[in-house]
C-alpha cells in the first residue's frame, strides 16, 4: 500500500493551522510586548532621568521625540521591504536593532548620547510596529483576525500596565533608571528565538528592485519636518527665517520623493496608488489626527502625575491601569463581534466617539481634581482607543491587494507615527511654555524674581523646593496639562468625521485576494500562480 503523501507545509501553501498560528503569534507578541515596552517603562522614569542628567523640559521631549522620529521615518521602508524580502529575517533584524538601541541608551552619560541611542531604538520600533501588523496579516484573513486581536489587544495592555508599574520599580530600587533600558533586551533575544523556530512563511521570490532614491527622499523630508516641529519655539520662533528655510527644504525634498514614487520608481516605497482607494485615504488622515491627539497629550499623563500631583514612578504607573483597562476590553470585545458579525465601522465610529469625549474631559483636569475622575476619564478614552486604533489598520489591509500588505500597513502605522512625533513636539514646547508662564507671573506675585529662583525650561524636583513655590509649580503643571487634551479634542473630532465618511466593505475570509466578479476561474488561477 503506497503511504500517504506529507502534507503540505505552511511554506508551500501560504496557509496555517490554528496551532500553527497561536505558536507563531508568540514570537510576534513578544516582538510587539518589547516594542511597546521601550516607551512605557521609560515613561515613569523619564523626570528622574532627566534630572539626574541635568537636562530640560525641552531634552524630556527629545528623549520621546528622537524615538518617534526615526521610526516615523523608516516606517514605510520596512513595509515595503516586507513586500520584497523575508518577513521573518525582517523582524529578527528589528529586533537586533532594539537591543543595540537599549544597550546604548543603558549605559549613556549624558542626554545627548542617550538622545542619540533612543534614535537607534527607534530604527528597531520601527521595524517592529511594521513588521508585526504584516505578519500577522499574512498569516490571518481579516474576517478571522478579530479571533486574535483578544491576544494583540492583551499584549498591549500587559506592556502598557507592566512597563509603568516595572519601570517605577527600577527607578525605585538599586538599579536605578538604567535598568528600564536593560529590562527590554532578554525579551528581545526570546522573540527572536521563537521566531526562528515557530514562525513559517512562504518567501516571495521575484526580483527585487529597491527604491533607494524614494526611500533617501522620505527619510530626509519626513526628518526635516520633524526635527523643525521639534525644535520651532524653543530653538528659534515659529515665524523665523529658520522656519521659512526648514519649510522650504522640506517642501523641496517631500515634492522631489513624490516625483520619485510617482514617476520614477518601479517599486516605490510608498505606492501613490494606495491613496486612490477612499478607506486607504480617509483611514490615513484618521490615523495622523490620532496620533497628534492621543501620542501628543497621553505620553505627558505620566508627568502629570509626578509633578503636579506628587506621585512616585509606582503610583504613576498603576494609575495607567485605568486607560489601559479600558483599551484592554474593548479591544477584545470588538475584535470577537466584528469576526463574529464582519461588521466593522460602528466599532470605529463608536470608538472615535469616546475618543473626543474622552480628551474633551480630560480637558477639565488641574491639579486639584479628583484622581477618581481622572482614572474614570482616562478609562473613557482608553475604551475609544481600543475601538478605533486596531479597527483604523484592520479596513485599509482589507482593502489592499496582497501585493501591497506590507505598503498599505505601513502607510497608517506612518502617518499615525508622524501625527505623534508632531504632537509631542509642538504640545511638549505648549506644556513648557504655558509652566513658564504661570510660575513667572506666580512668582512675581509672591515677590519672587523668576531668574533668581531658577526659572525657565529646566524641571526641578519638587522634594528640594520650599512649600509654597511647590505648590505654585503643581498647580502650573496641572492646569497646563489640562489644556493639553483641550488642544487634542479638535483632531480627534477631525479623526470622527474621517471614519464617517469610510465606506464599510465585507471583511475578506482569506489571506490571498478575492478574485473579482468579472475575472474568469482560469485567469485567477494564473493570477495566484504567479505569485
């Protein structure tokens, strides 16, 4: 009797089992859990650190910034390689990165090496915050995909939760900040691991033709812009003839990429086609007013908590639980019921609802108020986030051609990224404007001169200044970080209308792309052949 001939494998038939799935998505949430672990165990550490190393409000920003910067910037350009090479070679590069990233920042002197090394962590977020959406849509159709997002949805929490809670632990024992840096790179190595050996994809092999004059372009435009978001106001005024030649140079070089992609490239970074589809555009624009809104106003919430209401790291990061628990189940509640149902966009529009209602009451907060108000507010706007921000990816892959799951991916992981470096940068110069403002004019209210008591852009710590000039500072960081959010709720509406106007398309039930009505059953099959 002839046995049996094996089955095929995953690399042969670009399809995996459930089990298959559930042993990949652990390395792949574990390359996720450590790229959102960089941001939030440092987050609660970031006023320590900048005070240790003498730095200002201005260098608290740039630590967050220069990650965001250099992983706005080439995020497209690991979408795109993930459309060319390896998925799986591309992740375990990423990761690689990261560690050198963290090593670098663990060890730096200063706030300018370590402004340096979070730039190269950021290269390795980069990759990651890409990479990771690709894969798991090339393994997953996104009709089953919301079956999964329960476990996306609990990684997220998990790293949000855990990395306040344990980076203020560290800043809080012997190993001191340096240790937040660290706490990320045995992580990094295990994803690796089990990435080798549990994630199986078919490898596209085509030529490859790699758009280095686009992908020189977008890093050099996108960067020009960034970094004069970052440093307008602080560095030289908004209306200065630095202004004028920053926007012109980035004019000049975004104008000569888009020729590039457009005319020049036969495997552009960015494909301009993508934006010829209405979800692709609307979902775009959604993303960066998101990421202005929530990167721009959420990331100085723990801050807000150290400075204006007297917490320790710990307690700052256990009042995250809030925002997070609220992100946490909506999240996997909406991800059952739209595979359950594939339907979608009630759970965006929903989501941006509460997205808007929840900046616009955490508007209200200053320093007196209640901090059950504040975590019931943050609550609010976690739960919008857990609807909106996965839904927003999950319409513009489901319209993209197999082809160009990478590009499209990337797209508003992109965007959204650069929507959060512009609003760290211009609401971080707002916060420490508005402080600057209100401790001067409070000081020479008590008879005090600002120069003399040390005013400016530094941050102080709070233990070594006298009752009343504290109590003056808590109250200036608390009604500034107010207006903040007060700031954010235009965008998130802008995000509102977006999403209202995405037209609802039936979730595709596989990995590859559905032939049309009008393709015949032999071109199809030619079509798929050919991939």
């Amino acid at each position: 009797m002839t046995p049996a001939p094996p089955a095929p494998t995953a690399e042969q038939t670009g399809e995996m089992t459930h089990r298959q799935i559930l042993e990949a998505l652990s390395g792949l949430l574990l390359a996720m859990f450590v790229a959102m672990l960089s941001s939030t165990v440092v987050s609660n550490a970031l006023p320590r650190i900048v005070t240790e190393l003498e730095g200002s409000q201005s260098g608290y920003t740039w630590v967050v910034v220069a990650t965001l910067l250099t992983m706005t910037a080439t995020t497209p350009i690991w979408g795109k390689l993930a459309d060319l090479f390896s998925k799986k070679m591309l992740v375990q590069v990423a990761l690689v990165i990261f560690a050198v990233g963290s090593l670098m920042a663990g060890l730096a002197p200063n706030m300018e090496v370590l402004i340096g090394a979070r730039a190269v962590q950021g290269l390795g977020v980069g990759g990651l915050t890409a990479l990771v959406q690709v894969v798991i849509a090339s393994m997953v159709s996104p009709r089953e995909r919301g079956r999964y997002s329960g476990y996306i949805g609990a990684v997220f929490a998990t790293a949000t939760v855990s990395g306040p809670l344990l980076g203020g632990l560290i800043v809080d024992s012997p190993l001191g900040w340096r240790g937040c840096f660290y706490v990320g790179i045995p992580v990094a190595l295990l994803a690796f691991v089990v990435l080798q050996a549990k994630l199986h994809l078919p490898v596209v092999k085509r030529e490859v033709k790699i758009d280095y004059a686009g992908a020189t372009l977008i890093v050099a435009g996108v960067s020009i812009l960034l970094v004069w978001v970052s440093l307008a106001g602080e560095q030289f005024a908004w209306a200065s003839g630095t202004t004028a030649a920053m926007l012109a140079a980035a004019a000049v070089v975004i104008g000569a990429a888009l020729y590039v992609e457009a005319k020049v490239a036969t495997e552009p970074v960015v494909p301009l086609r993508l934006f010829r589809d209405r979800t692709t555009s609307l979902a775009t624009l959604a993303s960066v007013m998101i990421g202005v809104a929530m990167f721009g106003s959420t990331v100085y919430l723990s801050q807000y908590f150290q400075m204006s209401r007297g917490m320790t790291p710990t307690n700052a990061g256990l009042m995250s639980i809030c925002m997070v628990g609220g992100l946490l189940v909506s999240s996997i509640v909406s991800g059952r019921i739209i595979t359950a149902t594939g339907l979608w966009k009630r759970w965006l529009v929903g989501g941006s609802v509460l997205v808007v209602a929840g900046f616009a009451l955490l508007s209200t907060i200053d320093a007196e108020t209640s901090l059950v108000l504040v975590g019931l507010f943050m609550a609010v706007l976690g739960v919008g986030m857990g609807a909106t921000m996965q839904n927003l990816v999950l319409a513009v892959q489901n319209n993209a051609k197999a082809a160009d799951l990478g590009a499209a991916s990337s797209v508003v992981a992109f965007f959204r990224s650069i929507g959060g470096t512009i609003g760290v940068s211009a609401l971080g110069a707002l916060l420490a404007h508005q402080v600057s403002d209100k401790m001067a004019s409070g000081l020479r209210q008590m008879g005090v001169d600002p120069s003399a008591a040390g005013g400016g852009g530094s941050i102080p710590d709070l233990a070594d200044l006298p009752a009343p000039i504290r109590a003056l500072y808590e109250g200036a960081f608390g009604e500034a970080t107010g207006h903040l959010f007060m700031v954010s709720v235009p965008f998130a509406a802008v995000a509102l209308l977006c999403v209202l106007f995405i037209k609802e398309v039936p979730l595709r039930t596989t990995t590859q792309d559905e032939p049309s009505p009008e393709t015949s059953a032999p071109e199809a099959t030619e079509e798929l052949s050919r991939r």
